[in-house]
C-alpha cells in the first residue's frame, strides 16, 4: 500500500479548494484508489490532501488523467510506503 501526501499553500483559499475537490472527483475511475482526505492547517491557508493506493502504479494511473488542474500539477507529491495501518 502507498500514501501519497500533497501540500498546497494559496492566497485564494476558495479556488484551491475547487481545484483540489475537483480533482480528486477522478479518483473513483481509477483502479486502486483506497482513500483521500482534504486537510486544513490550523491558523494557515496551508491544506493537505492525503490519498491511499494499492501501489504506485495506481497512483500514476490517477495523476495522469488529472489532466490540467493547477493545484495538482503544482503540488510535488511525497510518496509514503505503508508499513502498518490501524483503525
């Protein structure tokens, strides 16, 4: 399993946020999505969006079809193996 951790720092809170539901609208098309959740930094305009993949060949699958959205083509991922999950 692999997490994926996105951060994005913008003065239009409002637009990024767009941006960022609106790509992650795609993630149920693609094959080995498990999870995402939206983020926001107390007392920042900082968001993190964390998403779960089988493998990160299913992670390229989905940043591929994203197409042009600003806020994920701006963001550089950081790439998490999972070693132990808990709920």
């Amino acid at each position: 399993m692999l997490t994926i951790v996105h951060t994005f720092d913008a003065p239009d809170r409002d637009r990024l946020l767009s941006d960022i539901r609106s790509g992650l609208d795609t993630l149920e098309q693609v094959g080995g999505f498990k999870y995402a959740s939206i983020n926001e930094q107390t007392n920042s305009n900082e968001i993190m969006v964390m998403t779960k993949w089988d493998d990160l060949n299913a992670y390229e699958n989905w940043a591929a079809g994203v197409g042009e959205n600003k806020a994920f083509k701006q963001a550089t991922p950081q790439m998490f193996d999972v070693i132990d999950e808990r709920y």
